[in-house]
C-alpha cells in the first residue's frame, strides 16, 4: 500500500508535466484550430539553456531559470512569427500539424549542434534531500512541478476566462472570420496562443529538468506525452488536457512498476488508441462545441507539378542511362551507399505519397511497417534460413495484417485525429521494438541478417545492391505512375480533394482509402526488409518514429504527389550527410529546416521547382501539354 | 391535401424512375419535410420549387441516404433505397449535384469531368498499375468523352485549367457535365443556376435541353423560374415541409396557393 501511494505520487509529478504540455496543445488547437507538436521541443530548449546559465556558466538557479524561459519564450515567439502564423493562412491544418513536426526535429537539430549528443543533469532547485511524510519521501523537486503546474493552470484560467485579451482568444477559438470582421487581430492572436503554449512548456521543461537526463532529443518525449495526453482527455478542452495528463503519468508509472519498464509506453498508446475507437474527441467533451473549421476550405489545395509528356519521356531516358551508369563511375562506397539507401528509402516515399500525396491521408507511423517487415524478414532469415525473397513476402503479410487491424481505426478518423492514431501506431511499434528482446534484440538491434540474395546469388556488395534496388524502384514507379495517371489516382485525388462529392459520383471513398494504405504499407514493408538486408543490422532508432517524421520531410521537400518527388528528398537528406562528413551534425536540423522552409515557400516541393526550370528551357508547357492531348484526342 | 396526394399517387405510373413515398423527417420538434411524395417519370425534367426553406435540399438528401429520414419510402427504378450508403445510391445510377459548386480543387477542368467517368470503368487499379492495354483504352475513351463532354459546354479551351480557377458559372457547368459523364439514370441538380448570370443561366438552359433530348430523367431544385418553365416538363412546388402543388409548368403558373406561397399573397403571374 504504501509502495503504491508513494507510486502514485511519482505518477501524479510526471502527470502534472503532461497535463502543463497538454494544456499548450488545448490553448493553440482551440485558438487555430491546429496542433503544435513543437512544445517539447521548447520545453527541452528551456532546460538545455537553463542547464548552461546554472550550472556551466554557474548562475544563481532563481537568475538562470526565469532567464532561460524568457529566452525560450523569445525564441518561441520569433519561430512562431516566422513560421507557424504564415503556415496557418497557407497551409492545411494537417500540413500545419507537420510542419510543427518539422519544427520540433529544427529544435532538436538545433540542440543536437549546440549541447551535442551527450545527456545533462541538473540539480533540484531545493537540496537533494527529500522532504518525509512518515514513512513516505517526497522528493522537494516534486513540489515545484506540483505547484508550478498549479500556478501555470491557474493563471491560463484566468486569463483567458476573466481578462478581455481571453476574450478575443476565445473570439478566435470559436469563430476566427467573425473575430477578425469584430476588429480582433487574429494573427496577433495566433502568436500569442503560441507563445503562451512556449511559456508553458519553458516552465514545464526547467522544472522538470531536475528529475530527469536532459538529452537532444528528449523534447520529442515530451510532445509525444502531451498530445497523447491531450487527446486522451479531449484536446479541445482544458479540464480534459489536465484530465488526460495526470491519468497518463499514472497509468504510465503504475505500469512500469507493476507490469514492465519496457511496455509502459505501449500501455499508454493503447489506451490512446482505445480512446480514439470509443471516444475520438476525448474523455472529456468540450463545452464550445467542435468549431466549425472554415479556415480548411478556404485554402487552395496546392497544384502538383506535372511533367509535359515531351518532356517526360526523353527524361525518363535520359534518368536511366545516367543511373544504370552511376556504379561504374562512382567507385566511392560510402556514396554508392548512400545511393542505396536513398533507393531503399524511396520505395517507401512512393507508396508514403499514394497515401498522403494523392488519397490525403496523414501518417505520421510509416517507419513502423518499415520495422515491421524488416523485423520479420531479419528474424526469419536469421532464426529459419528463410530465403530474403519469402522472408520479403512473409514481412508484408505480417504488416499488411497489422495494416487491416489499424485501418479499423485510421478508416474513421480524418486529419488530426488520423495524423495522431498513425502516430501512436509508430510509438507503438518503437517501444515492441525495443520490448521483445527475444525477436528484435532490443535497443542494441538485430545482428547477423545475412544480405539479399535470390537463388544462392549473393547481392553483398553496395555495387549490387544498387542495381536490385535500381531495378525494385523503376517497376514501383513504373506501376505506380500507370494507376495514378488513370482512374485510380483520379479517384484517389476527387477523394483527398472532396470526400462527399466522390461518393456521389459513386466512389468507394472507404474501397480506395483502405487500398491506398495497403499500398503504402507493402512498400513501406518491402523497403524495411531491403534497408535490413542491406545494413545485415537492424536497430529500433533505424526505423523509429524518427524515421518516420523524416519521411515525411523528404515527402514534403521532394514534392507530394508527383510519386518522383520523394527520390529528390530523399537523395537530399540522405547523401548531403554523406558527402560532407562534417555536417553530418546538421542533418538533424537540416531535414526539419528543409521541411518547413518547403511548406511556405516551396509548396511543389524541389520536383516541382525542376519541373518549372525544365519547361522554361524547353518552352511553355500549355502548348507542349496541348500538342500531346490533341494527338491522343486524334488517335480516338 | 390529402386528396393531392392521392390524386399524384394514383398516377403513378409503373415505370416512374423515381418514386418518393410520404417521406418525412424532423430537426428537434420541427418537421422540416411532411409526408412528400411524387414522383419522376422517365424522360422528363422534373423541377422541385418552392421559397427558401422549404425543404428541396432536404428532399435529396433524405432521397440520396446523406441523411436518414424518419419515415416514408424511396425508389429508384423500383428499389428501395432504405440502408443503402450514398456510394451504392450513385452507384446504381442516381447521380447528384451539391447547392454549393463542389469541384475537386487540385484538379484540371478535363480532370474533374473524368472523375465522373469513375462510375462505369471497368478497369481496376491493378491492371493500371500493369498498363494494361484495356485499361489504357479504356482511360483514352474516358478522356475522349470528357473532352466531348467540355465541347458540349464550350467549356474545351479551358480543360487544363485548375477548376477553381474557373468562373463561379463554369464551374457550375463543370459540375453538372461531371455527373453526366456517370451517365447517370436519374440526373438531380441541387440549385444549379444559384449564382449564375444570365448568359450562363442560359447556357445551363440549353444544356439542360440537351440532357433532356439525351432522355436522361433529371429533377432539379431550383428557385430560377424562368428557367424552370423553360426546361421543366413536370413541377412540384414545396412550402414548408410538403407539397402544396403538381402539375405542367403552365397550370403551376396560374396556381393560386402558389403564387401565395411564392410572391406572398401579391397579384404577380411568375415569369
């Protein structure tokens, strides 16, 4: 009893920090109707800062704290202005979640080149000495993130409830058209619910520092526990931010005490999960009702780039020379490498961009049935001698099952709540990959899966790897463009575009989502297989979460559905590093940098920017696209 | 207005294409449609008319299942609609146009018109993904229809530019030639000239015209009287909730209860 009391206690400190972030997550998705994922990123930046002013540069804690929040909130309301408020007018809202992705992999990236990979500690702000209640020790750090969380709830309360400046958030929360016809500045609000969401999680990330190693990344731990947490409780109101939060550092601490370590997360995802199937708005409904999202339509869908055909085909030669020619010229391995896995990666960018580019379906898990079949190939081939063909085959049945299962889920929801499901089906998958030693070796990955080979040719070398996953990427895109050009992508676009309308023109828009998916997963499976094969290794971090936001950066700055746009990301985030060893450090940064910077400024992505510079050498592309449908008209 | 409903009920004819039977449905307390029932024969324009709110939206979306209703029956070339989704609805051939000009953003003209050709492909995805020579025929004779289909509408100079590029009356246009192209067995046009000028409400007229030389069934809710007697061979009026008359244009024009309801209680023949 008194084990569990003392339990509950630790789970209610941890829940308190949940619920802060939670509460960052209900302020700007009420106000813009968006969610900002990039919270933890701030929250770790706060710590990192007040790390350095405290202890490295030896402030006094009561100077260096509040100095590191304000400079985190400085920060936070300069990247806000620069990125988040312009993205809201541009952009989706589901782009708008992903780019807020790729701001907190900018933050992280950003911390990576300054503080390094190494992890920090920081000192309680009162003395290690714990305070006792009887029999039960209380750390006194607790009491601050008790009583800091209080003062933050309380205030944001007030604030918005009592104050005339709550009173426009709210204005803007339920009706942003109206707010701005009533002469509120709504951008201005915008900034300020975001920079509000930055002074939280600041407070939230200094506070917590103390009882916890501070590393790069642990940012994405804290956006992950917020917004798991906030959909839990019911992201759009804030007694269920605080709810979801304070229930999930319990049940995640009550898990790890009494169950396993290594599956409290999972524990956590599939109560989220649940919740999502039951609940999907939360246990906890809100009082303003679900606001009509007008921003959406009004927001021109962005026009993919399309290559004339006269242009395409002497391309497309022109591409497959040079590539069938790449090994013979390029002797470097550490290229041909990169080469290989930019290939490998593709595979899965292909079937990423069936799924989000043209049927618009947000996955934020895709990595996850990467993991998936190269789990299961890797295992198979290791534990069976299966053949890497089968072991293939047998990796995408297994995702393909884990597939259905999902769909059941992701099949009913849209947007936010899709992006998140996708995204606690990857978190998922991490912590199994971390959690079943006995398949996947654990953190430290699964040794010894031996190379591709098919019928006792052995493909060990990059030189031959290059040519299979040459030869695997031209039949995908091959395929691929012959469904996507005719009725299918078509269904697929009338589907992402106006769901309602597709299904009066008698399209199976559930048919055509669900087949969609099943594409990108067997790709996404094949590709985890091949990058397993490839590497002989397999570690949880190759196919994380991680892995998975970064596909979605090489998506994004490739250009979405154009199918080929992926190669180009991809090429770019993996060779880059490869070729200049000493910004290997800035990858991090820069795949969340190129990711935002592709949002607002470049929407057709660098495929798209190609396109236009090819066409304006040639010539103007009406003319061109006209010669070609007049002579197919003819051939009727 | 029972015996109304009798009397329409009694002329239906075997082979209406569409026979909506005391179809009821209420929002709270409030019973947004009272026992409708009429029907549309082959061959015809049907138009459904009647003062805002009367319910016309409301009909075709309780008729295409978008919403439930409470009471009532539907059926389309003899089959009852009841539990159908409205994929299966348009799949059997009921094709519907929204109030609001709904053309996929994203999308070329030419491509949008395909869209509708989705209904009657015969090709899957695999054999696309295959290029299959069917599937590649198919493709070309889709977009060969869709170019007629953007000719009839003088719509073909502009069948590569992004549909919401398009004037609000082309994209009107766009809209109703894209159902077309579903070859649908009923045609129902939710407001088609709403927004329109009266060079394009001409333009819907004539094609209109065509749909019905076409001998496409068509019911269409619209509040352009003009244009209703000029296209409609059959008018139902709707006023809160039911029906308050039925008949040809030229009788529905000299209705007493009708110019009531229409231009309240003033002396003014509809034009």
């Amino acid at each position: 009893m008194l084990e569990f009391l003392q339990i509950c206690i630790g789970g209610l400190v941890v829940g308190s920090i949940y619920a802060a972030i939670a509460l960052g997550f209900s302020l700007v998705y009420r106000v813009t109707g968006a969610i900002n994922l990039s919270q933890g990123g701030f929250a770790i930046v706060a710590a990192m800062i007040g790390y350095t002013l405290g202890v490295a540069w030896g402030w006094p804690l009561w100077l260096a704290i509040p100095s590191a929040v304000a400079a985190t909130v400085g920060i936070g309301v300069a990247i806000g202005a620069f990125t988040f408020v312009p993205a809201l007018e541009r952009l989706s809202n589901a782009n708008v979640l992903m780019l807020t992705a790729g701001l907190l992999t900018m933050i992280e990236g950003v911390a990576l080149v300054v503080w390094g990979s190494q992890p920090y500690a920081m000192p309680p702000f009162s003395g290690e000495a714990p305070l006792e209640f009887g029999p039960i020790r209380v750390p006194t750090q607790a009491f601050w993130v008790l009583g800091s969380t209080a003062v933050c709830i309380t205030a944001l309360w007030w604030l918005v409830a009592k104050t005339k400046l709550g009173k426009g958030l709210r204005a803007c929360a339920e009706n942003p058209a109206a707010a701005s016809l009533m002469g509120i500045n709504v951008p201005r609000m915008t900034l300020l619910s975001f920079a509000l969401a930055t002074l939280i999680a600041a407070i939230a990330g200094v506070i917590v520092a103390p009882t916890t190693s501070l590393q790069f990344d642990t940012g994405r731990l804290f956006t992950i526990s917020g917004f798991v947490a906030a959909a839990i409780g019911g992201i759009a109101s804030f007694p269920g931010a605080i709810i979801g939060g304070l229930f999930l550092g319990l049940v995640t601490q009550l898990a790890t005490a009494y169950i396993s370590s290594l599956f409290s997360t999972a524990i956590a995802l599939l109560i989220l999960l649940a919740v999502l199937i039951w609940r999907p708005h939360g246990l906890v409904q809100a009082v303003v009702g679900k606001r009509q999202d007008t921003r959406d339509e009004v927001k021109a869908v962005a026009h993919a780039a399309k290559l004339p055909a006269s242009l395409a085909w002497p391309l497309a030669a022109l591409a497959l020379v040079t590539a069938a020619h790449i090994p013979v010229v390029v002797t470097d391995n550490g290229i041909l490498s990169g080469l290989v896995i930019a290939g490998i990666l593709f595979m899965t960018l292909m079937g990423l961009d069936v799924l989000m580019g043209y049927a618009g379906q947000v996955s934020l898990g895709q990595a996850g049935f990467m993991a998936i079949g190269g789990y299961t190939s890797g295992y198979l081939s290791i534990n069976y001698e299966l053949a890497p063909l089968l072991a293939i085959v047998a990796g995408i049945g297994v995702s393909l099952a884990c597939a259905l299962v999902l769909s059941v889920v992701t099949l009913r929801l849209r947007g936010l709540y899709l992006a998140l499901a996708t995204l606690a089906f990857g978190l998922l998958i991490d912590s199994c990959a971390v959690g079943f030693l006995d398949i996947t070796g654990g953190p430290s990955g699964l040794v010894g899966i031996p190379s591709f080979s098919v019928a006792g040719f052995e493909f060990a070398t990059p030189r031959a790897m290059f040519y299979v996953v040459f030869a695997l990427d031209a039949i995908i895109f091959v395929a691929l463009t012959g469904a996507m050009r005719s009725g299918f992508g078509r269904a697929l676009k009338a589907i992402r575009s106006d769901q309602m309308a597709a299904a009066a023109l008698g399209i199976n828009t559930v048919r055509y989502k669900l087949a969609a998916f099943m594409i990108s997963v067997t790709l996404a499976s094949l590709s985890g297989s091949m990058y397993a094969f490839f590497f002989n290794f397999l570690s949880p971090e190759m196919v994380g979460t991680g892995r998975s936001l970064e596909l979605v950066a090489m998506l994004i700055v490739g250009g979405e559905s154009t199918l080929l746009g992926g190669l180009f990301g991809a090429l770019l985030l993996t060779l880059l590093p490869t070729v200049f060893q000493p910004l290997a450090i800035y990858k991090t940064f820069a795949s969340g940098a190129l990711l935002v910077a592709s949002f607002l400024y470049l929407p057709q992505g660098l495929y798209g920017a190609v396109v236009q510079w090819a066409i304006r050498l040639v010539g103007s592309p009406r003319e061109a696209k006209e010669s070609t449908s007049e002579t197919s008209a003819r051939a009727l | 207005m029972t015996a109304l409903n009798a009397q329409s009920e009694a002329s239906i004819g075997e082979n209406s294409v569409l026979s909506v039977r005391h179809l009821t449905k209420s929002f709270g307390g409030l019973k947004a449609i009272d026992d409708v029932t009429f029907d549309v024969a082959p061959h015809q324009v049907t138009a459904m008319i009647g003062p805002n709110g009367a319910g016309k939206t409301t009909v075709f979306n309780l008729v295409t299942n978008i919403l439930s209703k409470d009471a009532g029956q539907v059926l389309f070339l003899g089959r009852d609609l009841a539990g159908m989704s409205p994929v299966k609805i348009a799949d059997m051939g009921l094709i519907r146009t929204f109030q609001s000009a709904r053309v996929f953003p994203g999308m070329t003209a030419i491509e949008n018109v395909m869209v509708g050709g989705h209904r009657l492909a015969s090709h899957s995805g695999a054999s696309e993904m295959l290029w299959l020579k069917a599937s590649r025929n198919e493709e070309r004779r889709v977009l060969g229809r869709a170019e007629q289909m953007l000719e009839l509408v003088g719509l073909a100079p502009f069948k590569h530019t992004h549909a919401t590029e398009l004037p609000m009356g082309a994209q009107k246009l766009l809209e109703v030639i894209r159902a077309l192209m579903a070859q649908p067995k009923l045609l129902c046009l939710d407001e088609p000239a709403a927004g329109l000028n009266d060079t394009e409400t001409q333009e819907l007229a004539n094609l209109l015209r065509a749909i019905r030389t076409l001998g496409i069934p068509v019911l269409i809710v619209e509040h352009n009287m003009s244009l209703v007697m000029n296209v409609a061979d059959h008018v139902v009026v709707m006023d809160s909730g039911a029906i308050i008359a039925a008949g040809a244009p030229s009788e529905i024009q000299k209705n007493s209860r009708v110019i009531e309801a229409y231009l309240g209680g003033e002396n003014h023949a509809a034009s």
